[in-house]
C-alpha cells in the first residue's frame, strides 16, 4: 500500500498511479480508465477500460465503387451545380 497526495491540474483533482500498478495494467500514456465509487464514502477503484472499437469503414475499393455509382447517378445535377 501506498499513500498518494491529490493535487490540482487545470481543473481536476488528480491521484498518481503508482508505477509498480501502471506496469503491471500495460497502461499507457493516453490509456483510458473506469473510476468509480464503490458503497460508502471512503473508497473508489480505478480499472482498465475496453480499448475503443474501431469504427467500421468502407474499403478503399468499396468507396471507389459507390463513388463512381453517385457521380453517374447525378452527374445531371452535378454537372449543373458545376456551372453555378
């Protein structure tokens, strides 16, 4: 166990995670983590957070097919606000 000191930054109050623990989570710099309060009003726990999923995209090949199928779609409309 060990005793850390809250201190401000910006407008957050902030607690040191020990390096022993931060090593042992694989934390990074920029990690994310869950705090929460647990009953009572002496305690909290800090876990790990799931990494983010990645957002599903279009392949290259995927956008390519449904861009040219919009430019021939609307190549009228296109063609017309060109000219604007």
């Amino acid at each position: 166990m060990q005793i850390q000191t809250v201190f401000k930054a910006g407008n957050s109050n902030v607690v040191a995670i020990p390096k022993e623990i931060f090593d042992e989570l694989n934390l990074k710099k920029g990690s994310r983590v869950i705090v929460e309060k647990l009953p009572g009003n002496e305690a909290f726990v800090v876990k790990k957070a799931a990494a983010k999923k990645a957002k599903t995209t279009a392949t290259g090949k995927e956008f390519k097919i449904w861009l040219n199928q919009v430019l021939k779609e609307d190549a009228e409309i296109l063609d017309e606000l060109a000219l604007r």
